[in-house]
C-alpha cells in the first residue's frame, strides 16, 4: 500500500459535477489499496470573485485581510469534496492550513511553508479517513491565516507529500501532461511520459503553466516523486524524474514560449565597472522583475545592454530607464513590446552543442530574426517578433522530431515507473 | 467612553456599497469616541449558495463539512469589512470563530456558545484596533469549525458582548426597529422605542424576525442592553430593556403574525391519562415541532385535542396523527393548512386583563372568527383564518391605539436611555 498525495486544481472543482469526478478519481485511488490526501484550490473563478469585492472596496487590501478573505475559497472546497466523497460512503475530513499544522513565514500574500505538523493529518490516516487539505494557505506564528501566493496549492501539495514522505505526488489538472509543445500551437505535440526535474524547472519559469515554479523547487529539495495527470481523461501523465544519465535523454524534451514580455535596450553604455548594476537596480527597486539580461562585449568604450519585462511593466520602465540612461551619458533607449520569448528545454542539450545550431538554423531558414539569445545548460531562448512565435514553434517542433516517441522512452525500466 | 458590539446581519453586508456604508457606521462610532467590536454575518445569499453547492453534491451534508462550508461565509466576510474600514483609515482585525475565542459545545450544526476566551479581542482593543468577529461560528474541543445554527450572528453578538461587558450590543438589519405590527399590513405602525426583554422573547419566538430567540433568551442571561438598529436609515431604533414596572407599560406594545403554520384536531379523545403525551410524542419523534397546543375539558369522558405545526410538515404530521388517532380510539382527525396565528404581546397586560376581552370583541366585529385561543402572562395569541390575517391586524392596531405614541414614553428618564 502506498501513500498517495492528489491535488485538484480550480478548474478540477469549478462546480459540483467536476467535484463529483475528483471524488470519483480519489475513490478508485482508494480501490487500489492506496492511502490518499487530497489537497484541493478554490472552484474556478472563485479567487476571482473574492478579490474583485475586495478591490471595489479599497485599490489595496492589506496582507492579513487579503489572505484571510482569499484563503475561505480553499476551505469551502475542502468541505464540499468531503460532502461528495461522503456521498460515496469515503470517510473523508476537511483541514484548513491550520487544522493541517501548516506553519509558514509571517509574510501574509507570499508566505513559504516553514513546517508542517503532520500529527493530525497522520491521525486522519491512521482512522482509514480521507483527509481533505486546504491548498495555498497555512497559519503563521502570530495565529494569522497566510496565502502561498497565487497558484500555491501545488506547493501545499509537495509540501504536504514531502513531510508525509508520500511514495507520489499527483498534480490533477485539465491537461494531462507536459507537451513537448503547446497543443495549440502543434498539433503534433506530444505528451511526455516523463521529464527530469531540471527540465521541469525550466518549463515552469518559462511559462508553461502546468505547476508553479516554487512547487518545482520543493520538489528539488525533498525529491518528492511527482506527477503531472489529467481531472478529466485517462492516461498515465507526466512524472517528473530525478535521474541524470545524460545518455538516454532526448536532446530537447519540449519547446515553451511566452508572449508576455517587452524588450528593453540601452545603446551606447559607457563600459565601465557598475553601468549594469545601475541599470538593472533602477528597474528592480521600482519592483519591477528582470527576466532575460543580455550584455554583449564592449567596442569603443561603449557597449549595448538589453534586458526583458512583463509587459504590463513596459511604460514604466521605459521611463525609468530613460532617465537612467541620461545620467549614465548612454546614447539611445530602445523598447519594443511585441516581442515573445521562445525557449528549448532538454537535459540532453548539455553534451550536444549542436542543438543551439540546429535551432538557428531552422529559424533563419523560416526567416525569423533572432533579437536576443541567452543560454543556460539545459535552455535555449531566444527573443523573437511576437507574431512569429507559432510558426517557429512549429518549425522547431519538426526539426528537433518531437512528435516521435523517442528511443529511450521505450526502455521497459521507464514503462514500469510510468505506473504506480 | 463606552463599549458598543455592533452586529450586521447578511442584507447590511450585502454587496460592497453596503459593505462600504456598514464601514462608514462603524466608523461614525469610533468618531463618537466608542470602542467598537463588530460582528458579521455572510453576504446575503452567499450561506444559501454554499448550501446549493453541498446539497447538488449530497442531499444529506454531514454536519462537520456542512459547518466548514457554511463558515467560510462570514469568514469572507470578516475580511471585506476590515479592508473596507482600513479604506476609511481606521486599524481593523478580522477574526474567525477560532480566533475570536469563541468556544462551543460539539454538535455542529446547532452548537451553543460554550465560552468565549477574550483575550485576542481584548489585546486588539487595546491595541485601538477594530476587531470583526465572524458570526454563526465557534470551535469546539476538537478544533472543529462548528456553527450556531442559521441565524446564530445574533447570538454570537450577544454573547461577545456580554464576555465584553459591552455598554451596548446593536444589532443593524434591514428593520429599524421593533414595531407595534408590520408597516407592511398596517401603515400606521410605530416603531417601538423600547420593549422589555420578555415582550422581545415572545415576538422573537412569534416570529417577527428581528432577532433569533436564541440571542434573545442570552440577553436575558447576561442582561445586555441591546438595541435594533436599521443600516440603511437613520433613527435611535428599539431598544430592549429589563425593568418591570408594569405601571409604565403600556397595554400592548405589538402585534405579531404568523401564516406558516398548519392546525391539527383529533376529535373524540378518551379523556385518560397519558393521552396528551401519546399524541405529541408520535408527532415529536417524527421531528416536527409543535407549537400552539390546546385542549379544552372533557365531555362525556372524550375531548378534544388540537395542535398546531408548521405549513411544511402539515401532511406528515396529518398521516402520523391518523394512526395515532386509530390506536387511541379518537373518532375523527381534522386538519387545516391555511390558518393564521395572531399574537399581542405586552407586558401591561399582566395586570390587565381588559385586553383579551378588547382583543375578542375587536375581531367579532369585524366577523373574525376564533378558531383556537392561548394566552400567557404577556401574550394572547388566536388562531384565525388565514385570509384574515390581514384585516384584523389593523383593527387591533385601532382598537389598542398602537399609532399613538403611549404617554409613558414620553418620560425624560426614558428619553435619556435612548441615546447612549
């Protein structure tokens, strides 16, 4: 018998016949011998009923009452996921983040879970129940109820597994994996049985919403066997892997793209020591976040600097960054909001640097023009016309075969992990 | 300066305009130089939308998610009002059951206040924080969210201001106050500017729906001095008082009226012991409640046994009292469902009891006829046809002199007791 932790997400609990089929999926776990805890986020659109009434009543809710409102979308699903296993003759029992000993940080919109007391939950197991926990919330030391963050269910969810020592995590959600690409966008895309954590980290900062990236890192850190499945259809999903033998990998496991950026340069930056900290801390005390920074090497004592924002963010740092660049001496500041970002993620790309060629070459060959590229070990991204995204994923989905099961895949060791 | 525990019910809470205006009420009696403890109720409609989720998952909740469910909408609430009090610039602290301190028995649907730990309201108090208290809710010794049954903000305020030693508890609804019949049926109606604790009881449990029962027998507990108060009008509202000097009374303070209850006889009731117990009780264990019970004296060793129910179990109660008349050898068993229960309720009847008399000659000239007839020492109600209802409340409402503001009132003592 294993120690199963299911997380549904909003679209999973949007109304009481989705509600019905997550008490469904949690049953037949159940069937199968397993123990299960179910963590659970608010009935879609919910979240965002509670904040319009709070924002027509004041611009800025403060912390403790924003996180004390939001965190009742949880608990009533909670209560209704238990009402409808009952229904199924499942003893089942509702926990608050603090009825669930989730203790965080005191920070109230963005708090981390600092520890969780997993006596009442082990209780709840130990009586054969279901217990049934309130995602994206916790209590702090001061008896405050604290918020994880939007999207914060899937970091209760491997949190909760990680102090259970659960043997898998399951992420439900209405896809039923990670895609090599967008399906959207491609057709062809494929699911991916699996993916290395890595690749999965790099996925979910570059927008590929399928977990959020602080429940990626927990993974990391508690090596939590994680899964990524579908509310809605059958099939054995996403698990997100531990292993780095490099040798079996594919080079790219998929292809992520983001359109919700604006690029932002400063031509002519004298190149001395500083000039990018002095750019770069203009924007970010204003709070606004960097994502890409690219700096290529200086010519005539002067250099280019570029960097990208959300793009919500672009007017002001534009300002900003013009008045920056005046008291740097810099020539000329550059934007340009109609950029998207697309991004190939692969453990294997270490040891083949022929990827990077492979993908420029298949871009030039569409006539797309590359604006900027940074690299990491596993990435390539590169910043491209908004309006060509489609057509270049496309493209690189074809040449880099991603619709095609690769080799590796069908070793029988990985078939076997593939089910539980 | 005083200690008022201001209560809004789910009409005063029930989008953000009025959520806003509840803000500016509060805030009008911190500008008085009041400390102030809110309590709310969930935003109107919101517990009967919880309620739809649960019973399309369930037909029978059971009680602990039902309570975790249900709470989460004052809870909602708690917050919305801070953030709208903090708009205003005043320091507001939300509280659930839990934090509030607010200990009750086990059940949970219908639990009672058990005890209520001051301490965190009293250290926000001090801190010259607003504290809004989640109504309806507790936690009992298991940590469990439990609830007071609907309508048990009332009670919640009562008992937070008698654990406070509140000067005053308020409680705002969409009434402005108690009156002598409703303004509906009869125009000439006057709000009440006090009525006694025990006239309050009776009209609460008669059902004019100011106040639950339950809130107000606690009043009587802890002697706190409340008033009924409008949210949405100005005025000094109805202010509940414990004296008895009947003296001062007048005759009848009000008229109450009820249409949903149902009336039941079993003709021809061997007058032998135990044939009352036997009648009630099938009825009773079937879980109807009883209201009004009536016998008359025996005749020729039978008697006649008439009780009424509510409108909704008339037909249970109806097939239950057929076998139950069989068994005891009754000869008939009568029933209507379209009666109407009118009350007058004065504490100056006492002493009086011209009333009953006035009352009776009142509504035969109207050619109103008395089906049923049952009086306590503050009260006498009838049982009419309830097509009737309408036309005897403002011939009472004459007959009394109800529109008259009676001349003990106009006493400067009392003036004085209603402003606080």
């Amino acid at each position: 018998m294993s120690l199963i932790v299911q997380k549904y997400g909003g679209t999973s609990m949007a109304d009481p016949r989705c509600i019905a089929m997550v008490a469904e999926r949690v049953k037949r776990a159940k069937e199968e011998g397993h123990d299960v805890v179910v963590v659970v986020s608010a009935m879609a659109g919910e979240t965002d009923r509670l904040l319009s009434l709070a924002h027509a009543l004041n611009d800025n809710p403060k912390p403790r009452e924003y996180s004390a409102l939001l965190a009742t979308g949880e608990q009533a699903s909670t209560a209704l996921l238990c009402i409808a296993l009952d229904k199924l003759d499942y003893q089942a029992r509702s926990f608050t983040g603090l009825q669930a000993g989730i203790q965080t940080t005191s920070e109230h919109k963005k708090a981390r879970i600092a520890d969780i007391n997993t006596k009442a939950l082990r209780a709840s197991l130990a009586k054969g129940e279901i217990p049934v926990v309130a995602g994206f919330q916790g209590v702090n030391t001061e008896g405050d109820v604290t918020t994880l963050g939007r999207g914060g269910s899937d970091t209760t969810a491997v949190a909760v597994a990680a102090a259970l020592q659960a043997d898998e995590c399951q992420i439900y959600t209405d896809v039923d994996g990670v895609y090599t690409a967008d399906p959207r966008i491609e057709p062809q895309a494929r699911r991916l049985a699996k993916v290395t954590f890595e690749e999965m980290l790099e996925l979910a900062s570059l927008g590929a919403k399928v977990l959020q990236t602080r429940s990626v890192e927990l993974i990391g850190k508690y090596r939590v066997p994680l899964r990524v499945l579908s509310t809605f259809s059958e099939g054995g999903g996403t698990l997100v892997t531990f292993e780095d033998d490099t040798m079996e990998q594919p080079l790219v496991s998929g292809i992520a793209y983001n359109r919700n950026e604006a690029k932002l340069t400063v031509l002519g930056v004298p190149d001395v020591p500083g000039v990018a900290s002095q750019i770069i801390s203009s924007v970010s005390t204003a709070g606004i976040d960097v994502d890409i920074i690219v700096q290529n090497i200086a010519y005539n004592g002067v250099t280019d600097f570029s960097f990208t924002v959300h793009r919500d963010d672009y007017q002001r740092a534009l300002a900003i960054l013009g008045e920056t660049a005046e008291r740097l001496g810099a020539r000329v500041v550059l934007g340009d909001n109609k950029i998207g970002k697309l991004s190939l993620v692969g453990v294997g790309m270490r040891s083949h640097a022929g990827v990077a060629n492979t993908m420029f070459a298949t871009l030039g060959e569409e006539g797309v023009n590359i604006q900027m590229i940074t690299t990491s070990e596993i990435k390539i991204s590169v910043v491209i016309e908004e309006r060509e995204i489609d057509r270049s994923v496309r493209a690189l989905h074809k040449a880099f075969k991603l619709d095609c099961e690769p080799v590796v895949e069908m070793d029988p060791y990985r078939e076997k992990e593939r089910t539980l």
